[in-house]
C-alpha cells in the first residue's frame, strides 16, 4: 500500500520510472509523450546532458549554504544572465523554489516598497478574474479561479478582480479589437477610482493566461494601456510569467510580445525545466533601491532561497535556451503548431477557439459553436479528455470550463521545445483520436 498522500485520492497512477527526450516512460515500459511539459515546465524534455551535469558537478562543489550567510556562485551567474535579458530597468532577481513562492514574494515586495517610501496605506492588490497565480493562500487571493478557491475563501485577502483580456468570450461582435482591449484595460482605471488611487500598490497579471483559460493572450495593445493606468497611479504592475515565461511564447519573457516591461517579474517552471525546483522573482531598480536605502532588509525568506543546486540547473538550462537560440525558434515554429491544430480540429463543431502563442496553446471545446454555450459541467469533459489522451500516450493538461460559464473546458498544450514536427505531429493525433472518443461518449449520453 502506497503511503504517499496524492492529490486525486482515488486515482491509480503508473510509476514513471524513466524519461527519454520529449518521453515518459512507466515501470510496463508505456511511452507517453509529454505534450504539456508537466504544466509547462519541461522545455529542454526530461534527459538534457547539460542540466544532468550542471547538476552534479554543483552538488560536488557545494550542495547547500544558507543566503542568510552566504552568497554562491550558480545564483549570481544566473541573476546576471537573467538580468542582461530581462526587459525594462529589472535589475535584481530573488529566487525561490517554485511559482507560487515567487508571487508571495511579489506581492509582499510590493507592499514593503510602498512602506519604505513612506506610502503605507498603499495595501490593495488588484487582479483579473479566470486567472491562477499559485495556491500558497496569498497567490490564491490573488488569483481569480473560483473553483481553486472556493472552500479557502474565508482564508483569502481581499484582492480586486477585474475583467480578463479573453477576446473569444467577451468581445463584443460591433467592437474592434482595439476597442476590446481599451474596454477591459480601463476597468483597471476604475477599480484604482473606487478604491481610492493612493491606497493601490500593485496589479498582477499573466501576461498569457494560462492554467484557468487556457493559452490567452491579451488583444495588442491591451497590455500598453494597463502599463499607461499604472503609471498614471503610482502602481506597480507585477506580471506574472511563471508558466508563460522562459520561452514558451517565442520570447524569453513572454512580455516582450506585449512591449511592456513590468516592475516586479514572476518566473518559474521553465526555469528550472522540471530537473530542478525553481522559481525567481525579478525586481526593478527602483524597488530594490528603496528598500536597500530604507530599512535595508526585505522582510521576507525561505529556507531554500537561492539553492545553489537548483540555481546551476537553472543557469545550465537559460544557457542552453539562449545558446540553442530556443525562444526564436518556437517563434518561428509557433506557425506551423497553430497550423496543425487548426487542420486536426479547426473543422470540428464542438472546437470553439484555438489560441495561443509560441509552444503554448489551447483548445477550447463548446457544445455550441455559434453561441458559444460551454458543455455541462457535469459532463467531466476535460477529465475525460485527459484520461482519454493518457490512454494514447499523450501527457496533455485539460482543465474545466469557469464557473461562470464564461469558458468551456479546454486542453493546454505545452510541449518541449526539443520536440520535432513528427513527435507534435503524433502527439496531435493521438489527441484528436482521444477528442472523437469522448465526444461520442459526450453526445451519446
Ligand atoms: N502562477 C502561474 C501563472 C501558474 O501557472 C502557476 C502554476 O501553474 C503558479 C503561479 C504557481 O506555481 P507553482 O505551482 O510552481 O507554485
């Protein structure tokens, strides 16, 4: 009897016990092609020699000294890497081990820079419904999944959550695109109006929704505007890219595609690429300067900050992004991706949207194509989809529609960048072949 506390109590999992390149292997020898990354991590597939060694040499030299006494060399190769190619007046990079801990920082960053400056009763945080941001309790406050949420709601902080940029489901048919996104990036404005300006400290966003939507960028210009209203209240604008990021949209931080750069930067899962756990926190200039002329100490920490081990999988896995040109690389792919997933299920009368960006892309499924009506919840579509798709040998990552039926269920897929045009190729059949599957059993019932 496992004594391992799951997270699906009653599921029966295989035991991976091996991966080859872009593939999972189980203990009867199953291959599964990892066609979301394990939720977006695993960009470089799961047996890169490089990491692999990084790694060991790491944990021969050094395997651990507490930042509280020491710095290491791994982290601050790795905060100058990072730092040489990140956007706008980013300057400083706190690292963590994973996302959630990286908007925790965030949010507390935000906080304690409005203190320092003398701005304390900066203290509201605004963010945008049908987004994720992690499920420590202030990430989960300030993310907008009901679902997520729910029965830890009288734990939450109250957070503002204004529209998302979701032109699928919210464009109205008379408006233009731009139109659009002047509309939603505005209700940023106003809710800054109706709290008051001077007590906001900070928005958060995904600058491609991710978890809760499922692959959604913002309408151009959407993201120009929500930079312009924070200027315009002293607020900072934190984006959070700790699934989108590293790549995975065709840029090494997807924000680059939005021409903004924020004042506080979440990274996570393609960081440490699944060989490490790992995640940052990248701050500007500004910000880290006032604390360190104020009080001098950021008040807060982890045990695990800046691990050396994680941080020299990290620096070998940037490395190997950069070198190997990666980020351009899913640019130019991106194209094709797109294009086989319209061929495979644009025609399909329950897909209601395909979209996405780079190697980071969903399938939204209706039950209603011309009104855009989500199937039934009740239905379990995405978790049949997923099991469906893990029957084919495809890891792919399906998650229901919002509770305010605004969106249907949907599958992310996220694949290694390292993947060839024939293992997306396969990996699409295999899901098109799970798609018709449980849609006959869907429309059967
Ligand atoms: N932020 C975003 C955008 C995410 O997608 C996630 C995880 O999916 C998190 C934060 C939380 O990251 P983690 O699961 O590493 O804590």
């Amino acid at each position: 009897m496992s004594h391992v506390f799951p997270r699906h109590c009653h599921s029966d999992l295989p035991t991976a016990v091996r991966g080859d390149g872009c593939f999972l292997v189980d203990a009867q020898g199953k291959r599964y092609f990892d066609g979301s990354g394990g939720a977006a991590v695993s960009c470089l597939g799961h047996s890169n020699a490089r990491v692999a060694s990084a790694i060991k040499d790491q944990v021969d030299r050094l395997a651990f000294a507490h930042t509280g006494f020491f710095t290491s060399d791994p982290a601050e190769e790795l905060a100058d890497l990072l730092i040489a190619n990140a956007p706008g007046d980013l300057d400083r990079v706190y690292f963590v081990s994973g996302g959630s801990e990286a908007v925790e920082s965030a949010i507390k960053l935000a906080r304690q820079y409005y203190v320092e400056v003398g701005q304390p009763q900066r203290r509201h945080l605004i963010a945008r419904r049908q987004s994720y941001h992690g499920n420590t309790l202030g990430a989960l406050a300030a993310g907008g999944n009901e679902w997520r949420r729910e029965q830890f709601s009288p734990l939450l902080v109250d957070v503002s959550h204004i529209s998302p940029c979701y032109e699928y489901a919210e464009r109205q048919p008379d408006e233009t695109v731009e139109a659009y996104g002047a509309r939603v990036a505005d209700e940023l404005e106003q809710e800054i109006l109706r709290l008051g300006p001077d007590t906001v400290m900070a928005f958060m966003a995904e600058p491609v929704v991710g978890a809760t939507l499922g692959a959604v960028p913002a309408v151009a210009g959407y993201f120009k505007r929500i930079r312009e209203i924070c200027d315009r209240y002293g607020v900072l604008l934190i984006l959070d890219e700790v699934m989108c990021g590293m790549g995975r949209t065709g840029h090494l931080f997807a924000c680059n595609a939005d021409q903004v750069a924020p004042d506080i930067l979440c990274i996570a899962k393609g960081l440490g690429a699944g060989y490490q756990p790992i995640g940052a926190m990248l701050s500007s200039r500004k910000i880290y300067d006032a604390i360190r002329d104020g009080s001098g100490f950021f008040q807060h920490g982890h045990t695990y900050l800046g691990h050396p081990v994680a941080a020299a999988a990290a620096l070998a896995v940037v490395r190997e992004l950069l070198d190997n040109d990666l980020p351009a690389r899913v640019a130019e792919r991106s194209a094709d991706f797109a294009g086989m997933l319209h061929a495979r299920f644009g025609q399909n009368p329950h897909v209601g949207d395909i979209r996405g960006r780079g190697f980071f892309w969903g399938i939204e499924f209706v039950a209603d194509r011309d009104s855009k009506t989500p199937f039934d919840a009740r239905l379990g579509l995405a978790g049949k989809l997923k099991k469906a798709a893990f029957a084919e040998g495809l890891v792919c990552y399906p998650m229901p529609g919002t509770r305010d039926g605004k969106s249907g269920d949907h599958v992310l897929l996220a694949p290694p960048f390292v993947a060839s045009d024939d293992e997306l190729a396969g990996a699409m059949d295999s899901l098109a072949r799970a798609v018709t599957t449980v849609l006959e059993q869907v429309e059967s019932l």
